[in-house]
C-alpha cells in the first residue's frame, strides 16, 4: 500500500454519500448497513473485503458517478466482479460491484462476443453454445470474464492452439479515475489498449468487453484418475508423453485430495489421487490413439474423457460449486527436468504428509508463447509450465498451507522464473513495485507505469496486483513501500 493506506482508514456518514446516493441506481451502503456484507462477498470467503463504502453498479452511470465520488474524496478504488480476485482488504476504499453488469451477447456473423465486466464464464458458455462457437475461457464456469482477460487467460482448451485470450480482444470500454467512459482499440488508443490486456484492473472500471469466439461446437476430453500409490509412475510418464502432444491437444496433472463432500464424485470422495486432464481439438479417433499409453499405465480409479459440447467445458476439472475459503500460490517454470518430478513427488507424493488438496502441473507452449498479432502487456510467455497449489476448506488452517505452499515453490525454485502471468499470482506476491517489475519484467513494467502515470497518476486504482504511476522516470514515492496482506486471497483463475 501507498501513503495514502497508511493513514487512518477514511469514514464516511451518510450526509457524506447523499449526493452519491441520488446520483445511483444501485445500493451504496456504509459498514453496518442492511446489505452490505453482501455487496463486499468474495468467492473465497478467506478474502475479508470491508471498504468505507460499497456501491452496486447497475449501469455505467452508476460507475461513473461512483468513481467520481471516490476521486473527489482522494479513495482509493477496488473493483468486485465475481469475487475471485480480491487481493486486498480495501479499507478506507471506494468498493464498486459490478456483478449486476452482467450481460452477454454473441454476434455470429462476427464470431465475437460482447459481455458486461461482472459476466461470468457459464453465461458465456451458454450464449456461445447456441451458434456452434467457443470462447477462450478458463474454468471453473463461475470465474469472471473481464478479470480473466485482462491478465491473459490460458485455456486449458483453446490456449496452445489460439494463445491467450487477452490476445483475442477486440475493443474494451472503462471508466477512467476522471469518470470518463473510454471505448478502447487497438486504433483509438493504443497505448491504453496494450496496456489493459495484461494490466490488470490498474487502469479503472472497465465496463464491457468484446472479444472473439472460435467455430468450435465440441471436443474430446476429460481426466483420468489414478490412485495416489501410482503418483511417482504417472508423473514421470505423463511428464515425457505430454511433451510431444501436437498444439489442438492439452493436459495437465494434478495431484488431488479431496473431501469427503456430496459435489466431489463418489470413488474420489477422501481419496488421494493423481488426475490427468485431457482434452483434443482434433478428431476422437487420433485423440484415443495418443491417450491410450496414459490409460495403459495403471487402473484407472475414474475415466470421465469422451466427446462433450464445448459448453461442459468446465467439467474438465472438479471445482467447488460455492464460495469456499483458501490459500493459494503459483510458479512459472523455465523446465520440468527429471529433478524437478522428483522435487514434486517429495514434497506432494503418497508420504510427504502434506496438507495441500491441490497442486496442479500444466505444459503451456505452443500459441502461448507466440506473440499476438496485436501486441499487448500479458507477461510469462516464455515460460513451459504453471504450477498452481491450493490448500483450502479449512481457515484455521490457512497457516499451514501458506508454509506448504512456500516450502513447495522453494522446491522448485532451481526451475522457476520470475516473469510470471499476472492471472496466476496470490495477494502475498507482488505486493511492492519492485516485485511487481521483475514479474512483468523491466521493460514491460516501466511502460504499464509510464501509462498509469497518464491514466490514474494519483494511484487510487491500487487495490490489486498494483503497478505504481510512473514519476520523472522512477517509481512514485508515495508507492515505494507496500504493506504485505496477512492472508493471500485468489485470483480469476485460468485453470
């Protein structure tokens, strides 16, 4: 946190919001109000957001009149769409919803769809769906689409073979700190548009976005699922044969333990498993031939993989259907040798005694680390793997996870690179501009700053991932020192 954070959390009375209130459609709630609690929930109930005040957008009016109040005010500004990525706690902010900004409307002519910033993947999914297209998206299904996008989003599905989905974008309309509403291209403002898709939310509210979506009606796909005894087999084999899938098929391996509750299925419940997804673009015949060599390594506990309309896209992998509490961390890796299958095995296999539910291992390649035909901000393409851990369902034991989650990065430290994809980053990451600058690299940070500078130069869009305004060439004073968070939150996740 800047300066400004530092200072004693601001207070507002309701004779402070009267003007605002008239001026919005949606609530605009002070702590302790009927409904505030509400409007401040986050999918990970660990992430505790309690802003000076909440308003709920209904229209980009509302958004503008909220930024306006909040600048006036010198408040800084956090934005919640579905709750997935709130990486501070926002005291003393201006708090906007926009989960009511929510439209979805598909133009198959064009192959492009245009969704409200508080959409989210399912409504996608099913809009699509009706004309035999896809989007780019990641699961599960109840992410948010603009977050998504704005950090990159690597498709488990479409990723390898059309890139990030940031690369996919075609005009983005946001509400300035001077509540402006911008309509955003690669012609009208180019600077600006390179900068969001990749950036973040550093650069205001952004209210709708347009993007492509791909002729694809269906693919083949699913997880296999090992027993844990057999985690030291399929991670060494899987680690050699995912190497040579062609681009249009993806996987990744996870190592799963999971509760014993009702949305998990039945053989899985409390077991220890390791779960290979799968999916192909291409035909199912082909697609059988290259899997069969990971179906031969052991019985399979559970084989899901079969054709599925793309809308199911979300059935690939096993999230929770509700809000739910958790401790995250994830690492970009330059190589997966030999070495480093075994680190992972220590640290996670049948004995490690670890705590951690989830820790999934994806090859990223192919369009991935292609630069798109329209250049843009998003970070981490050279990088040939993600990993991703999770340890949730249980918050007095956050603690344990956080340890576990560092002991397991360290482990893989020898392979890891800095330069990481904003969407994979936790709220203890990042948390000062010089962290910031080595993970989106130098250069690429030093023109994200120089373009704040232009865009929010008092820094008030600083409840994020932050990258601070650029000042005669160096980092602004007021935001040279960040508080860390004491609880990492979540992230619109790609997975």
């Amino acid at each position: 946190m800047n300066m400004h954070d530092t200072a004693a959390p601001s207070v507002l009375n309701r004779s402070d919001t009267a003007n605002l209130v008239r001026r919005v459609v949606g609530p605009a709630l002070l702590p302790g109000e009927e409904g505030y609690q509400s409007e401040c929930a986050t999918f990970n109930t660990m992430s505790t957001v309690r802003p000076a005040i909440a308003v709920g957008a209904t229209s980009v009016a509302d958004v503008q009149a909220a930024v306006r109040f909040a600048a006036q005010r010198d408040l800084p500004i956090a934005v919640l769409a579905t709750g997935h990525q709130m990486v501070r706690p926002a005291a003393g902010a201006m708090l906007i919803n926009i989960s009511r900004i929510n439209a979805v409307h598909v133009e198959p002519a064009r192959n492009l769809a245009r969704v409200g910033g508080g959409s989210r993947w399912w409504q996608v999914l099913d809009e699509a769906g009706k004309y035999g297209l896809a989007p780019a998206g990641g699961t599960p299904p109840t992410v948010g689409v603009v977050g998504y996008h704005l950090g990159g989003g690597a498709s488990p599905i479409l990723g390898r073979t059309y890139g990030y989905a940031a690369d996919h974008v075609q005009a983005i309309e946001i509400v300035t700190v001077d509540g402006k509403l911008h309509r955003v291209t690669a012609s009208s403002e180019p600077d600006l548009f390179w900068a969001l898709r990749g950036g973040k939310g550093n650069f205001g509210v952004v209210t709708y976005l347009e993007f492509t979506v791909f002729p694809i009606k269906r693919f083949y796909g699913g997880g296999l699922f090992f027993a844990g005894e057999h985690a030291a087999k399929v991670l060494h084999t899987w680690r050699v044969w995912v190497a040579s899938l062609p681009e249009e098929m993806s996987s990744s391996i996870c190592f799963l333990r999971q509760p014993p509750l009702p949305f998990v299925p039945e053989p899985l419940r409390g077991q220890f498993v390791m779960h290979v997804r799968f999916s192909s673009l291409r035909p199912q015949e082909e697609a059988e031939r290259v899997l069969a060599p990971m179906r031969q390594i052991a019985p399979t506990v559970l084989d899901t993989i079969t054709e599925l309309p793309y809308r199911k896209a979300g059935s690939l992998f096993i999230d929770p259907p509700a809000p739910v509490p958790w401790v995250e961390r994830a690492t970009m890796l330059r190589d997966l040798p030999g070495g480093a299958v075994d680190a992972l095995l220590s640290m996670l296999g049948p004995d490690s005694g670890t705590d951690l539910g989830f820790v999934e291992l994806r090859p990223l390649g192919g369009a991935l680390e292609r630069p798109p035909a329209v250049p843009n901000a998003v970070a981490g393409r050279s990088a040939r793997w993600s990993l991703f851990g999770v340890g949730g369902g249980r918050p007095d034991l956050a603690p344990v996870f956080q340890e576990q989650l560092s002991a397991l990065a360290n482990a893989l430290a020898p392979w890891a690179q800095e330069e990481t994809n904003p969407n994979l980053l936790s709220a203890a990451q990042g948390s000062t501009p010089e962290e910031m600058r080595a993970i989106y690299g130098g250069e690429r940070y030093d023109r994200l700053a120089a373009i704040k500078k232009r865009y929010d130069p008092r820094n008030l869009f600083r409840m994020n991932h932050n990258i601070a305004p650029m000042a005669n060439g160096k980092l602004h004073p007021q935001n040279v020192r960040t508080r860390r968070p004491s609880t990492p939150t979540t992230h619109e996740i790609s997975r």
